[in-house]
C-alpha cells in the first residue's frame, strides 16, 4: 500500500500566499507552463509528483501539475471525461499531455488542475487534525460530496481515491472541499486498504478494478469518519489485521470501536460502511440521506459462525470468510485440511451448511482424480475453488495473486509497468481461475457471462506465443485506454493508433537504426486497436523467414498509415529502409536487386510505406524472378551436366574417334571405287 | 447371316522358311549356270581381291570396318583389269595372264594398301576434330555459367539436393 510522501507532512498548513512558479517552465499545448524546479510538495501523491504550473491566458490562475510515473498506467477514459468539466466538490481539470519532462529525462504524463488554496485535509494518514464539528459535516461537506458523487455516478465515472489525505479545501476560508486527483494511477492504485472494503482490499493495489459508485461511497464513509475523529483510529494496524478485523467484526465496528458518535453520524457511517455490497447506501440514498431523511441505521448482518471452530496453523476459525482470509494467506499449507477431508467435515457438522459441504467434497474428489504429475496444479486450483465457496464475496485469489475480473487489465499494466514476472498472472489464467470465480457465484449475473467469456477469448490470445498475441495482446485488451508500452515510443504516450506512427518518426531521428521498428507491443498494440483486420500481416510478421517478417512489419505499418495517415514518414521509413536488405536478397535476380537499390532510396524519401511496400512486395515481379530463377537453374545444371560429360569423355571420345574415322574411311574407300568404275566405264563407251 | 471368320494367320516363321526354300532352290537352279559362265571373272576377283579377304580376317574390331576400306580401293585398283577381262576375251587364260603380270598386281593390291592406309588415318583426324569441336562447346558452356552465376548469383549453381544436404548439415550439429 503507498503511503503518502514524508515531505508533505512539513507542509500541512495552506501557505499564506501561494507558491508561483519559477525557473524555466515546461510548455504544455503552448498554453501551460509547468515549472520542474518549482515542486509543490503539499501535494504530492503517493504516485505522481506536484509542480507548480501557470495559464499564459489567465497569469492570475494559481495551478498545479501532477506528474505522473510512467511504468504506471493513467485513467485515460477518465482523463478524457474530466477534461475542462467543473463540478463542484471535484478538483477542476484543465488539461492533461504529454511532454519531455527534464527530471525524467523522457516525456511524461502531465495533468493539470487548477490548484486549491485552502490545502489538504488531512497531512498524512498518521498526522492529527482538529476534529470537524458535526454541523459541519452534515450541513456542508456532506451535501458537497452527495453533489459531485452523484454527478460521477452520472458520469459512469468512479473516482476510487477518496480518502482524507487526497480531499483539498479549495478556498482559503475552507468552504468548499474538493475530491482530488484520480487519473494518474489505476483505479484505488494508492489507496490504503482502511479505504477499501475487504473484498477490494484483499485485492492487489492495481488489481482492484474500477469498480462502483459504493465503493466510493465506502471510502467516504471512512474519510467523513477519520475527519469527525480527527485522526486514523487505525494508524498502528496492519493491512492484514485491518483486512482480518473487517472480515470478523464488521468495518464499522473496527473503525468506530467505543468512539461515540452522534445519531445523525451513525446512520450516515452504518450505511456508508455496510459490509454488504448490496446493502450498501447508494448515491441516492445518501441524497434522501442529505436532503434531511432519517431512518434507523443499518444493522450489521452476522456470518453463520460454527458450534466449534476449526483449528488451522494453530489458531481456530469460526467463519467460512475468516478461514478462506487466513487459508489465502497462508496458501502452501491451505490444501493439507481440505485434502484429509477435515474442511468437509467441519462444514458439515461445525457451520452445517450441507450444500456447500457436497460442493467441497465434489472439488476435493476430483482434485484426488488428477494424475500424480499434475497433482500440485490440481491442488492449487482445489483452494483457490474451495476459497471461493468459502468467501464467494472475495476476490479471485490464485498463490500470491489476487484481483476482482475488472481488475486483471490494470493488474497486468503495473506489473509489465514496473517489469515484475508476470508468470502467476499468465498462470491465472491459462488455469482458468477466472471461470471457476464465474462458476462458483452464488447467484447468476448476465455480466458475469458477459467477463467470463472475455477470459475465454483473452486466454485464447495468451495461449499463442507469436507477435501480435501473447501476454501483450491481453494487455491491450484488457486496457482499452492503455498507452502503448513498446520501449520505442515509450517517451511519447501513444494512446490511440493514431499516434504510433508520428511517434516512431520521432523515434526514428534518434534511435539506432539496427534496431527494428517492430516489438511485441507494437504488433499486439496494432492488432488490438486497430479496426481493421491485419491478420495477414501479423501471420506475416511471425512467418520463417527474415525476409516474409521484415515484409508483414512493412505492410501492417503501411496500412495503419494508409488508412490512417500521416501522408508522409520520410524518417520512419529510411528506419524500415535500412532493414530491407534480406527482402531485396530473397530475390534472385542481380539486374532486380540492383533496380531495387536504384529505387528504394526514393521511395524512402518520399515517406509512404504503402507505396514502398507495394514496390518491394510486387507479386507479378516475385513470380517473374522465380521463373526466371527456376529456368536459369535448369540451364546451368545442364550445362553443367554437358561440361561435365566433355570434361570426362576422352575416352569415349576416342572411342567415337575410332568409330567415325573407320566409318569416313569405309565410305571414302566405297565412294572412290564407285568413282573408279563409272569413269572406266565411261571411257569404255564413249 | 454367317459370321465373318478371321483370316487365318500364318505363322512368320512358315513364312520366313518358304522364302528361304525359295532362295534355295533359286540359287541352286542359277547358282551352276552363273558359275560356269563367269567363271573367269569368279576366279579374277578372288585372287585380285585377296587382301579385302585378309582384312576381313584380321580386323578384331567390333565394327570391322577395315575390310570396307580396303575392299573399295582394292575394288577401284582392280576395275581396270576386269574391264580388260570382259571386253578383251573372257577367258581363264586372259584372267591368269592379267595376275601373272606383275606390275598389274602391284597396282591392285597397292591400292588395297592404300585402303589400309585410309583406314589407319582418318580415326586420329576425326578424333583431333572432335576435341577442337568439344573445347569450343566447353567454353561456350563456361561462358553460359558464368553469365547465369552474374545474373542469378551463387544460388543458381546450387541444386535442390545441395540445399537438402546443407539444411540436413546445419540441423546435425
């Protein structure tokens, strides 16, 4: 779980007068300007770093620019969505792109806001601040809150990092409080799992997903808590215990414990922080709620809890959830008890629940099917299935990984962001983890079908190693906003397909040309986000030979330009020029191949790669060269079969010598004796 | 309507025996006459054309060809003489009188050597011809590789079973 920066906590107070910028500034879209060596450190996030930035148009403006980290992926949907859109009670985004950020030395992600004056809420998570006055609350921050929820919830937008140290005053007098930042990480990225409900907080931080409007809503209820409190009642508490206290006693329970609170307070808090997801206040609850509805709180619902507890790793579990939590987090010595049948046992007669006992044994049988070799898989997928009987609430949970559907996408980003192996992830779902999660819900979902088929499709991608597929190819699909994350664009934010090519004719100016313009993000990147059908180039691009790849990177860049342009990559491809030599080889004619090297430089300069591959990859031409190949191959094996035979025919030439000379000798010797007699004959008679 | 019956095929063999019968009883019937006859000119050329016999003997060659060569300008050598035997007076006196002279065998049997000559002569001039002509057709084949090998590369020089071999080669180690 990120915390939030150490420095902030210096900074608590709002200053008097807010900080301009200085120094030479960063241009965003000629009208931003974003100073690097002016920091704001009060509000830093756990995730992206806050500069100070200021509006050519209006110098007045005091703003602020997040920088964000780049191996983490941005909220680009939302980005989009919340750009120059004012609501109340949200921090006013005014712009977001990419520029070259000199600390970083590469372009990064920057997001500007217009800055807010009152400052933080809250410091940190461990500071103290003066507790809010209920009137306060209720009265003024809640209806705010209600107001820019609802208008999210309007939005199909969930903001996912709400939480008190990422709530600002906007105004100096502190009137109006304002959600901050939520695009620059992943949904409930940065987080502290107190914010979250256990079944979200039991997820990885990326894996979480963007989930709904309640888990907003959750979050609230603990901020609005921790601001009537004044502090953290759990600042001490791990994430495991923290987890652990919710499962067993219930989040309201855990954070209020014997803290008192006014009625008004309880309700709110009871059905903010409901376990239930379905119990859970909605936004227009709270709306009833605000607008001055009172009902008798919400009563905490109780798991079944069993006549005796069932023993693991020395402790005793008297709820199905506590013991798949406590299974989870120990997951080598989870499959031991299930396997002796004790776990079937204890459901049957300890929670006597004989269904879900049937379903136990069920797996268990079939996990003592498997063959001996295939024993450890079929164990690991017995407790991940069993865990889900067990917490149908949790997430799906596979070894150390951990994610709800929605949040495989993000989960995936962060970890080929922060280039962590990927293996559990691709093991999740080669094993079809996410089917048995499908599979064991309680209740039917046409959603869920709708994912679960997803899975089907994204494993079917996974399963092919080729370019274009592959581990990439899901993290496009599961991301649908993700940039492109080739390492030859990656200083240049590609988001739409649209951009990857202006963006490797920049590359193209600085980058060695040895390397080639093709990897497997941009192959799967292309494949995934394009809307036309390019799999003849991407079969191309995995074929044998170099000279059939280095054809199908040609064609499926040269289609993306064609229909999408620019007209011209002059740069871009004298980078694909320089790897043409194998396609200029594979032809056999040398009058062709130099033709070719005439042509080539030409078509390079004018920069159309359709054009460029339409010359190289001439159909008529390849046939004719083959043909010619073939008949030339024949002649020179002939001839050489012919030089051969005279090479190695003295004998027999002598032989025939020796034949024909006899022969010219018989026929001479005929011929003159015929001679002979005719003029004797003649002269006999005449 | 009756069926046409096949003509009935005789056997080749019957055939080739009723000719060869023919012949025999042809050349028995004209083979006394034709001797008797000419029987001077029968003698004459048997003793003039002794040495196309003898090359006939001699020659161990498969084709034996050296009696043709010898026979023609044996032949050309005794013409004159004969013609003196059949317009002279064709006698057995006439044809003894034309052997026992010596320059007139001289010049018969000389050209039957000259026949040998001719024999012996023309096999090393065919063979210096072949070898003139095969050389130039070995430089006009060079010259035809050497214009495939610029046009076409190394490659063309290679067969499939090269290709094969080479493929196999890498694969092995």
């Amino acid at each position: 779980m990120a915390k939030e920066p150490e420095k902030k906590k210096e900074a608590a107070a709002p200053r008097a007068e807010p900080v301009k910028g200085s120094g030479t500034p960063i241009v965003l879209k000629d009208r931003f300007q974003v100073y690097p060596a002016t920091p704001l450190y009060d509000f830093d996030l756990p995730s992206a770093t806050a500069f100070a930035c200021s509006d050519k148009r209006d110098p007045s403006l005091y703003l602020l620019a997040y920088v964000c980290k780049p191996e983490l992926p941005p909220r680009v949907n939302v980005l989009r969505t919340l750009k120059g859109h004012t609501m109340t009670g949200l921090m006013p985004l005014l712009e977001w792109g990419v520029a070259e950020w000199p600390p970083a030395g590469r372009q990064c992600l920057l997001v500007i806001y217009q800055r807010p004056l009152g400052g933080r809420v809250m410091p940190s998570l461990d500071a103290e601040i003066a507790p809010l006055e209920e009137h306060e609350l209720v009265k003024k921050i809640m209806p705010q809150m209600t107001m820019v929820l609802k208008e999210l919830a309007e939005k199909g937008i969930t903001h996912r990092a709400i939480r008190p140290t990422n709530l600002y005053w906007m105004d100096e007098r502190g009137e109006q409080l304002v959600l901050g930042d939520c695009v620059t990480t992943p949904p409930a990225f940065d987080q502290p799992v107190v914010f979250e409900s256990a079944e979200a907080g039991m997820c990885m931080p990326a894996a979480r997903g963007s989930g709904g409007n309640i888990d907003d809503l959750y979050a609230l209820g603990v901020s609005m808590l921790m601001m009537k409190m004044g502090r953290n009642p759990l600042k001490e508490a791990t994430t495991e215990q923290i987890l652990k206290g919710k499962i067993t006693k219930g989040t309201y329970s855990l954070l209020v414990g014997d803290e008192r609170l006014p009625l008004s307070m309880i309700e709110l808090l009871r059905g903010l922080l409901c376990d239930d997801p379905a119990e859970r206040w909605s936004v227009n609850e709270l709306e009833l709620w605000a607008n001055g509805r009172r009902l008798s709180p919400l009563q905490p619902k109780q798991d079944k809890r069993a006549v005796r507890g069932f023993a693991f790793l020395g402790e005793e579990y008297n709820t199905c959830r506590e013991l798949a939590f406590a299974m989870s987090q120990n997951w080598d010595k989870a499959a031991e008890p299930m396997m002796d049948g004790q776990l079937e046992v204890w459901l049957r007669r300890g929670i006597e629940n004989k269904d879900l006992a049937d379903l136990v044994g069920l797996a268990i049988k079939n996990a003592k099917g498997a063959p001996a070799a295939d024993l450890k898989q079929a164990e690991d997928l017995l407790v991940t299935r069993i865990l889900m009987l067990l917490d149908p609430m949790a997430p799906i949970r596979y070894k150390s990984f951990s994610a709800l559907p929605l949040g495989f996408g993000p989960a995936l980003a962060v970890i080929m962001g922060v280039k962590t192996d990927p293996r559990l992830f691709a093991e999740c779902l080669t094993r079809d983890v996410p089917h048995i999660w499908f599979e064991t819900r309680p209740e039917y979902d046409p959603t869920n079908s709708q994912i679960d088929s997803m899975f089907k499709d994204i494993k079917a991608f996974m399963l092919q190693q080729a370019m274009g597929y592959g581990l990439e190819r899901v993290l496009y699909d599961l991301n649908e906003s993700l940039p492109c994350q080739s390492s030859l664009v990656a200083d240049s934010f590609v988001a739409e397909i649209a951009e990857l090519l202006p963006a490797l004719e920049h590359t193209a100016k600085k980058i060695d040309p040895r390397t080639l313009p093709m990897d497997r993000h941009i192959a799967a990147f292309i494949a995934c986000r394009f809307d036309y059908n390019v799999e003849r180039q991407v079969t191309a691009l995995n074929d044998k030979t170099a000279h059939n790849q280095l054809l199908g990177m040609l064609s499926l860049l040269g289609t993306v330009q064609w229909r999408l342009g620019p007209e011209s990559l002059p740069g871009l491809a004298s980078w694909i020029g320089a790897h043409l030599q194998p396609v200029v080889a594979a032809f056999h004619s040398r009058a062709r191949r130099r033709d070719m090297e005439k042509e080539l430089p030409r078509l390079v300069r004018s920069g159309n790669l359709p054009e460029l591959f339409a010359y190289i990859d001439n159909v008529e031409e390849k046939r004719r060269d083959e043909d010619g190949f073939m008949l030339a191959k024949a002649e020179y094996a002939a001839s050489s079969q012919e030089a051969s035979d005279i090479e190695n025919g003295t004998d027999r030439r002598s032989e025939e010598a020796q034949r024909y000379g006899h022969q010219a000798a018989g026929v001479i010797s005929m011929m003159m004796a015929l001679t002979a007699l005719s003029i004797l004959l003649l002269i006999r008679f005449f | 309507m009756a069926q046409k019956k096949p003509p009935k095929k005789i056997p080749q063999t019957a055939s080739r025996g009723a000719s060869r019968a023919r012949i025999t009883i042809g050349l028995l019937l004209l083979g006394p006459p034709m001797l008797f006859f000419f029987l001077p000119t029968w003698t004459f050329l048997f003793l003039a054309m002794l040495p196309t016999v003898v090359a006939f003997v001699v020659d161990r060659t498969p084709y034996r060809y050296a009696w043709v060569s010898v026979a023609g300008l044996n032949f050309a050598g005794v013409a004159p003489y004969l013609m003196k035997l059949w317009f002279e007076a064709h006698t057995m006196n006439n044809a003894f009188k034309i052997l026992g002279n010596p320059f007139d065998l001289i010049v018969m049997y000389g050209a039957a050597g000259l026949g040998w000559v001719l024999h012996m002569s023309l096999p090393p001039v065919v063979g210096a011809w072949l070898d003139v002509t095969s050389q130039r057709r070995l430089g006009q084949l060079r010259d035809t590789q050497r214009r495939l090998l610029s046009e076409w590369g190394e490659e063309v020089a290679r067969s499939d079973d090269d290709g094969e071999l080479a493929v196999a080669g890498r694969r092995k180690r």
